[in-house]
C-alpha cells in the first residue's frame, strides 16, 4: 500500500501522515530528508520530533539517494518530505540535475519493500509568483515527481487547514 | 463557527453574502477587539499579519476568538501552496496563517472551500 500526502505550509499534513500509521501493528520507520541546517531547520525538527514522540517511529536521517535504502521485513515507513529531498538531489552539485527518474526509482524500491508507504509531499505551484529559473524548474519538477508518485499511490490525500479530502483512493 | 476558504478572488464574500446574507468586517483594517461582537470577518489571513506585526500572539488570539464568537464566519485565504519564501517575516506570517486556519477548521461545524465561485463543503454541512 502507498499513500501520498500532500499540501500546503502548515496545513496539517504531517499530522495526518503519522496518523495514518497509528493502527500498524509492524515497525515503523520515518525518513527524515531535512537537512538541520540553520535555526529554523532546527526548530521545525524539534517540532517534528515532538509530535511523533510516543508513536513508536524508528528515525532515519537521508537527504539523498533514497535508493539505497534497504529495509527490513514487515516495516511501514513515512517518508517526509518530498520537498527537501528533491531539493536536495537538484542542488547538490554546480550543476543542476533533474532526479526525477532516480527519486521515482527510489520510491518504487520503497514501496516494493516497505507493507505500507507514506510520503509526505508539498504544493509548491500555486502562489503565482514568476520566479528565476532555478526555482521554475524546482517547481515544474515537483510537479513532475507528484504527479508520478500519485500514478504509483492507492491513496492521495491533500490536507487543507488541517481536513483531509481524498484526491485518489480513500481517507484511511 | 463556519470558515469560508479558498485561494484569492475565488467567490468567498459573494458565497457568504448570498447564504448568510450578514455584513463583513475587514480584517485588513479592522478593530481587534471588534471581531468578537462580528457575524463575519474577512481576509483573516491580513489580520494575522496584523496581529504579528503589532505582537500579539496569533495562536492565542485565534483560540479566544473559538470560544467567545463560535458563532463567527471567517474568511480566510489559502496562501499556503508556493515556494518557502526568502524573506523571514513572510515565512512567519505564511506558517501562522496555516496553523491559524487549522484551529479555525477544527473549532468549525463547516467548512467550504471554493473555486471559481463553486463551492465545496469540506467538512459538516451547510
């Protein structure tokens, strides 16, 4: 099973993601794809943390190639977010890539090993604002990664102001 | 309480105009203390901008607001969905406008979302 959740800043969509995962009766495992850097970083960490305390979630830090990450039978596993990973893998050289293939690949491996995935992604496309080229194609490619992970979803739940509304498959 | 979102220019005032037929106050430039005794209240999100910049806590104010108007309609715009903007009084404001919401949403018997002046119940009923 794979489920994708999706929105805006502070729409809850976290909340909901770990929620998802509560009646698992198998390990637990979350992503963690934010690099602490900065104070910010630091203090959306911590309330992170918080909020999944108690809720029986093993941590793993990985910022990039999520394609090498090898679990363990019976695992569930909650991956956020989608955002910094990809942020992550566009510029982490010079030179700007697109990892969409290599994110996609990484997914897929995931959700072949995993009983069930959860990915916590963001929607970044809808203030309107043009911006400079770098940050267009961040936009088009999260898009682009979106848009393939809900192809390969059951479920995809967007969150607004904290209300859940099935896109694809069910509210779970 | 009844919340009313949606992105801008999206048919919000006219929807609650033609349902509950009230006068709206505007947040962009109203009285704090004036949204307590209101039916309605727009563009929550400014008047959380407000509220930060003249250092009240939103949190707290919004929470007030839940139990002593749970009759109030609020409309609020979604502002949550683009890129992490640069300047750090802008990420504040987009960060409290979403939790700000989300207490809305949760203390709300309905929700409407709306979109080309179509709306969409979210939650309860109208």
């Amino acid at each position: 099973m794979m489920t994708v959740v999706i929105g805006g800043s502070k729409c809850g969509k976290s909340g909901y993601a770990e929620k998802i995962l509560d009646s698992f009766d198998g390990k637990k495992l979350y992503i963690a794809t934010m690099i602490p850097y900065g104070e910010e970083a630091q203090k959306a960490i911590k309330r992170h943390r918080k909020m999944r305390r108690n809720k029986g979630f093993e941590t793993v830090e990985k910022y990039t190639d999520l394609d090498e990450i090898c679990l363990p039978e019976n695992y569930a596993v909650l991956l956020e977010c989608m955002g910094n990973l990809l942020a992550n893998e566009m510029f982490k050289n010079e030179e700007i890539t697109d990892p969409t293939e290599k994110i996609i690949k990484g997914i897929e491996s995931l959700k072949t090993q995993a009983q069930h995935l959860v990915i916590v992604t963001n929607n970044v496309a809808c203030d309107g604002i043009d911006y400079e080229r770098e940050t267009m194609d961040y936009i088009r490619i999260m898009g682009d990664i979106n848009r393939r992970m809900s192809e390969l979803a059951d479920n995809v739940i967007e969150c607004v102001y904290g209300i859940p509304l099935a896109v694809k498959g069910m509210l779970l | 309480m009844i919340m009313i979102t949606g992105g801008a220019y999206q048919g919000k005032k006219d929807f609650v105009k033609a349902h509950y037929n009230c006068e709206i106050l505007n947040g962009d430039n109203c009285d704090f203390e004036s949204v307590f005794t209101a039916k309605c209240v727009s563009n929550y999100h400014q008047l959380v901008k407000r509220l930060i910049e003249n250092g009240d806590d939103v949190a707290s104010y919004t929470e007030r607001l839940c139990r002593d108007n749970s009759n109030l309609i609020v409309i609020i715009n979604e502002i949550g969905c683009g890129i992490v903007p640069l300047e750090k009084s802008d990420r504040l404001w987009r960060e409290q406008v979403g939790l700000a919401g989300s207490l809305i949403a949760k203390n709300s018997d309905t929700v409407v979302r709306l979109i080309c002046g179509i709306p969409a119940v979210i939650k309860g009923e109208l």
